[in-house]
C-alpha cells in the first residue's frame, strides 16, 4: 500500500502513524536478529517499516533484500530508503525497476552521507548531487510514493540553517514528495517551530516526527553531534547520573520517547517514525504506553 493510502486510513480510523526504521546488518547473524527483531514488532501491526540504505558494500543488497521479504513474507508495508552515494542515473533506474517489479511502493529518496574515509558528499560522474534532483528523478519515471528527510533544526551543512532545509524540503515536495520525515530532537519546540514554518511556505505534505529512545549516552552524545540534533542540559544531566547503568538509561529512553510521542500525537503530529535500530525492546514499551 502506498504511504499516502496508509496516511490517509490512519487519519479516517483516528490512529496515529507509528512507524520503525531498520538498517541492514553487515553479517547474516545480524539479518537473523534482524528478522527476530521485525517478528516482535509485526504484533504492533506498525503503519510502515524502512530499511535504510549503506554507502556501498554488500549492505546495499541487503536493503533490497529484506525490504523484498518483508513485503512477501509479512503483513507489514516496507518503504526502501535510496540514496545517491555512489550510484549514477542508470545504476538508480536499475535498482528502481527491480523494486518496481517486486511490488516495492514506498521509496525514501536521500542524498546519503559521504561514505567512510571522505570528508565529504561529492556526487559522482553521472549521479545526482542532492536528494531533489533524485525525488525528481523517481517522480519522473516510476509510480512510487516518495518520502523526504527533512530537519527541524537544520541539515549540519545547511549554511543557511532551517531556512534552507524549509527551501529545499518545498523544492522535494514540489518535485513529488508526499511526506517527510525528520531527523529526531529531543524537544519538541523544533519540530513545532519547523511545521509552523513550513505551512508558511505552502509545504502541505505530512512531516513525519523520527523519534530515536536513548540505549546509550555516549552514543547519542556522539551521533547528535554529528547529525545535528541538540542534546538539552537537562537531558544530558539526566543522563550522566546513569551514565554506567545501561538498563536505567534504556529506561529513561523509554520514558523520554514516550512522553514526546505523547505530546506530538495530541498536537497533530500524523504519528511518529521510531528509530528502532533492529532492536524491539524500547519500541514494543513505546507503543504500549502510547
Ligand atoms: C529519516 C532519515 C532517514 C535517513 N536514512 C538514511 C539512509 O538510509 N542512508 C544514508 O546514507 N543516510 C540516511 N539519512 C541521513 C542523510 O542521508 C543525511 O542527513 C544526508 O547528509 C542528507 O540527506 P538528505 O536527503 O537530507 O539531503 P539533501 O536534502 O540533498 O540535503 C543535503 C544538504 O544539501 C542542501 N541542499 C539540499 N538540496 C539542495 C539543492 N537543491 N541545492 C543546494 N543545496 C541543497 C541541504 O540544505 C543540506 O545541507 C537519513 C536521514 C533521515 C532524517
């Protein structure tokens, strides 16, 4: 089914849109914890699953291979994140019409970041520089319904800030995007802040909230930086009193994904996008407070 049908029933049947995000493993041990991890989650009958895509490597074709078996061996409806690293014109048209032949109908189109050992995103001969150009390339050419990323509070190479990520998200919406999802943040000003502003700029799709639950401080400490999204000092007090005990800080993960869902889904956010990261413990506790 097609996100715009699954939007459109969540919103007839009053239910928010929860969604999971999963990455593809490197080894077939991790594909089975994977698969294990997905068999927790079906029970939560989720409104979509995506599989994000890897820089290169052997991870590539194992998006496109679990997507392809969650679509025909589970109820679930996967969306398959694309990204331009690496890939020219003909190599993206190829993986498209594969998807298009295995009855794939949800894309995730994204520039992708630059692959290991690069400093940074250069497109190559043939491919495409920013993740317009590739939604503008889906649209053209397959029956897909094509999601964006977007950022409340701006892409870490945005020179211009939000500004820009609100230029560019009206550009991918404009090129046939039907909703984005956003980078997470831990409080949920950015997020009001961000769709306040793009309802000003006529940006009419769904801005999916991503929700990440804290497994580690360290770890979200580090990947924040890097993505861009601020960690608040009470968080990070909050935090480093449990900083060595990984059971009270999944906890407090818990308790602090849910009470921004909470808070999101009263205040019309169409759903949440949790960023499961192949494991069910903190989404399966997620949906059960929600
Ligand atoms: C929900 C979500 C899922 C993700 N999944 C993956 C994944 O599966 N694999 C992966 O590798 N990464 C993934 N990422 C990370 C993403 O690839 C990076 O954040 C990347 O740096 C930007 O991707 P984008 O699609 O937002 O790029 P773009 O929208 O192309 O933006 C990249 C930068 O260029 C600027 N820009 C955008 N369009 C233009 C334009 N037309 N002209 C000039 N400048 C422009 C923007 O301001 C931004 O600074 C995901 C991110 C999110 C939020």
């Amino acid at each position: 089914m097609k996100l715009q049908d699954i939007l459109a029933r969540c919103k007839a049947e009053q239910t928010p849109s929860i969604s999971f995000e999963f990455f593809p493993p490197k080894t077939d041990k991790g594909e089975e914890n994977l698969w294990a991890c997905i068999q927790e989650l079906a029970p939560l009958n989720p409104a979509f699953v995506s599989v994000t895509y890897g820089a290169g490597g052997s991870t590539q074709s194992r998006t496109r291979r679990i997507v392809e078996r969650i679509k025909h061996e589970t109820a679930l409806e996967p969306m398959a994140h694309l990204t331009c690293v690496g890939s020219t014109e003909e190599d993206l048209a190829a993986l498209l019409s594969q998807y298009q032949a295995s009855n794939i109908e949800n894309i995730l189109a994204l520039r992708g970041d630059a692959p290991e050992g690069m400093d940074s995103f250069e497109a190559i001969k043939g491919g495409f520089a920013y993740a317009t150009a590739l939604t503008a390339f889906i649209h053209a050419r397959n029956d897909f319904s094509i999601a964006v990323a977007t950022y409340p509070e701006g892409h870490p190479e945005s020179a211009g800030g939000v500004a820009d990520d609100l230029k560019y998200l009206k550009i991918k919406q404009d090129n046939g995007a039907i909703a984005a999802i956003t980078q997470y943040f831990f409080d949920n000003d950015h997020y009001y802040r961000f769709r306040d502003a793009a309802e000003k700029m006529g940006i009419t799709i769904p801005i999916i909230p991503g929700i990440m639950p804290i497994a580690n401080y360290a770890q979200i400490v580090r990947f924040s930086a890097m993505c861009g999204a601020t960690v608040p000092d009470w968080l990070h007090e909050k935090l480093d009193a449990y900083a060595d005990d990984e059971h009270a800080t999944k906890q407090i993960g818990i308790e602090i994904a849910t009470r921004q869902s909470q808070d999101l889904i009263s205040n019309d956010a169409v759903g949440v996008h949790i960023y499961a990261l192949n494991k069910s413990e903190a989404s399966i506790a997620i949906c059960r407070n929600l």
